[in-house]
C-alpha cells in the first residue's frame, strides 16, 4: 500500500514538474515574442499574459466605443501599432496607404483564422472567399485583374453623372432637415448614399435608401458592423446577433 502511493505520489510529482517547466518555457516564449516586437510602437500591455486584451474588455465592459480608442492610441503611437494577446500580436494598421499595401502585395500573408471569421458570421455567410478575405495571392491576384477596368480613370470619369445625382439628392434631404431642430446622422445619411451609387454602377439596381427609412440595406450594414464589433469581444453570446443576421441571407 505504502509503496503504491509513493508511486502515486512521484508521478504527481512528476507530472508538476513538467507542468512548471512548460509553464516556465511558455513564459519564456511570451517574452521572447515581446522583445522580438516591441520596437513597434503601441500602448503599453496591461498584463504580461492577456497583454493589451484586458484592456479591450474593460473597455467592452464599459460600452465605450473601441474604436475612438483605437484612434486615441493612433494619434500617439503613429498609423501602425502593435498589440498583443498571450504570445500572438496583432499589427494594426490605421492608414489608407498601408492598408492599400497589405491587401496589395503577397509578402504580407494573411492569418487563417482573422479572415476565417470574415468568411462567416455567427453561422451566416458573410464576405465569403472573395477579394478581401482571399488567402491565395495567385487566386486573389486572378480575380483582382478582372475588376481593374471598374477602377480606372476613364471608366470612373464616365460615372461622374452618377456620382452628381446622388450628391443632389443628399442636398435635397439635408435642406429638408435644416431648421435648426432636427438632430441629423450624417453616418447614417453618407452610407445610405454610397449604398445608393455602389448599387446604380455597380448592380443597375435603384434601392434609393436615402428616401426609403424602410430600406433593408441600411439596416444589413448596420448589423454588420456591429456583428463585426461583437465579434472581438470574450464571451460574447451571439444567439441574438445571429438570429438577426439570419433576417438577411443575402447579405
């Protein structure tokens, strides 16, 4: 009996003991990682493990809007900065140049579960394979010659009539609102323009959501991005958020 649990007792031992050096070499590497990317500028970590995710959910918690923090962070630390979760970091880039750069050039690979989960959202089909969440760069680089002649100088010179349009109706709806009173969105007012003219050039459809407060598009978008949002926050439940994106399978 006696032997049996001192055999017991140093495989627990043992089993601690390898417990700890895992732990001890696991902590090694998070720090590793640190020193190997801390000359990019971000805010500094909160915690050595969880890094800048605790702040993340403070802020979550508190329902302040993440994204004015991210802007906050930006204006001190530069258009680039870094961020940090257990030992993955997250380069965040916050101007349209280096955007441009890292959806454009192959050597920027991009990571397999953050564009994952922009194939689908909460169960529902969302960006799907297309040109933003495209992995393979000789696929993407394919499909991306296609729509080269939408973006060229001539063609988007002959859509100015449309472009001029819209912008006419948008002034029409603001002169309406413009009686000192009436509070206006302008978010909401310059998506549901864009909305408007991406569907004339681009579908031939005339959804005219600027007139149409019923407009199901506007409301898609909306949910989108807060789809978007709650998706980066810990723990979040998605059954409400999922049951309203199954409203719209088109989008």
């Amino acid at each position: 009996m006696m032997e049996a649990l001192e055999t017991v007792w140093g495989l627990l031992r043992l089993l601690l003991a390898l417990a700890l050096l895992a732990f001890g070499l696991y902590c090694c590497y998070i720090k590793y990682i640190h020193m190997k990317y801390d000359y990019i500028p971000g805010p500094p970590r909160a915690s050595f493990f969880f890094g800048h995710l605790s702040t993340a959910w403070k802020i979550f918690k508190s329902e302040e809007v993440y994204h004015d923090f991210m802007v906050q962070w930006a204006e001190e630390y530069g258009p680039i900065m870094r961020m940090n979760a257990f030992h993955k970091v997250s380069v965040v880039i916050l101007s349209a140049e280096g955007v441009k750069e890292y959806l454009m050039l192959p050597q920027y690979p991009k990571d397999r579960l953050v564009y994952g989960s922009l194939y689908n959202m909460f169960g529902v089909r969302f960006l799907g394979n297309g040109l933003i969440t495209d992995r393979d760069y000789t696929h993407w680089h394919k499909h991306r010659r296609i729509m080269d002649p939408a973006f060229s100088r001539s063609y988007l010179i002959g859509l100015m009539g449309v472009f001029n349009d819209k912008a006419e109706e948008l002034m029409k709806v603001l002169e309406e609102k413009a009686n000192g009173e009436i509070e206006v969105d302008m978010m909401n007012l310059l998506r549901r323009v864009t909305l408007d003219v991406i569907a004339k050039v681009a579908f031939g459809l005339e959804p005219n959501t600027l007139n149409n407060d019923l407009a199901p598009f506007p409301h898609a978008m909306s949910l989108i991005a807060q789809g978007m949002t709650d998706t980066r926050k810990p723990l979040f439940k998605a059954s409400e958020v999922s049951s309203s994106l199954y409203a719209f399978p088109g989008y």
